[in-house]
C-alpha cells in the first residue's frame, strides 16, 4: 500500500508536490512526473467545484476538481437531487478499503 492509500484509509485525502519544480503530482507518487524530483506530501483544499455530473435515481455522482489540478469522481450527498457545473462543493468523507470513496456536500 501507498503512502496515498494510506492516509485515505485514515481519512486524509493528500497528495504530492514537487520540491524541485512545485507541480503537484496528481495522481500521487513518491517523485514527481513532471521532473523527476522528490516530493512532499501535503493535504489537499477540501474545497472543490463540480465539474461532470450525473444522476441515477436519487443518488448524484460527480467529478470535481481541487485546486484547478486534481479531479476524483465521487458521491453528492445532498437532499437537492440537482447538481450545476460550477457549483462549489466540499470533500465531507474520504476513505479506501477495497477501492478509493469520496463524498461531496
């Protein structure tokens, strides 16, 4: 396991930056993809946008975007059933256990 999975499973939603060049390395690595340089790990913004999203039945699933780099795809849990591109939304739950989960409000 990752130090990414890792913190997830302890419901820390982190990534890594380079120290060498700044870029933040989404999807996370222990180097960075952009130079080769080591990272730091740092925890991500809560704060996101909604960029896609979708409807089945009740349920509203979306893709939203952190810090204009890193975008997961998630669950939107909300009594309003609609959702707008653009909306801002924040990470309420993170977790891994047999796979990544993430919850919108």
């Amino acid at each position: 396991m990752n130090k990414f999975e890792e913190e997830l499973k302890k419901g820390n939603f982190i990534t890594s930056e380079c120290h060498k060049c700044d870029k933040i390395v989404w999807p996370p690595s222990e180097y960075c993809d952009n130079c080769f340089g080591n990272v730091n790990w740092r925890k991500i913004s809560e704060n996101g946008e909604i960029i896609e999203w979708s409807k089945k039945g009740s349920d509203v699933f979306c893709i939203a975007e952190f810090e204009k780099t890193i975008r997961i795809m998630g669950k939107l849990n909300t009594k309003n059933t609609d959702a707008k591109i653009g909306q801002h939304i924040q990470l309420s739950e993170c977790s891994f256990n047999q796979g990544y989960r993430f919850i919108f409000m």
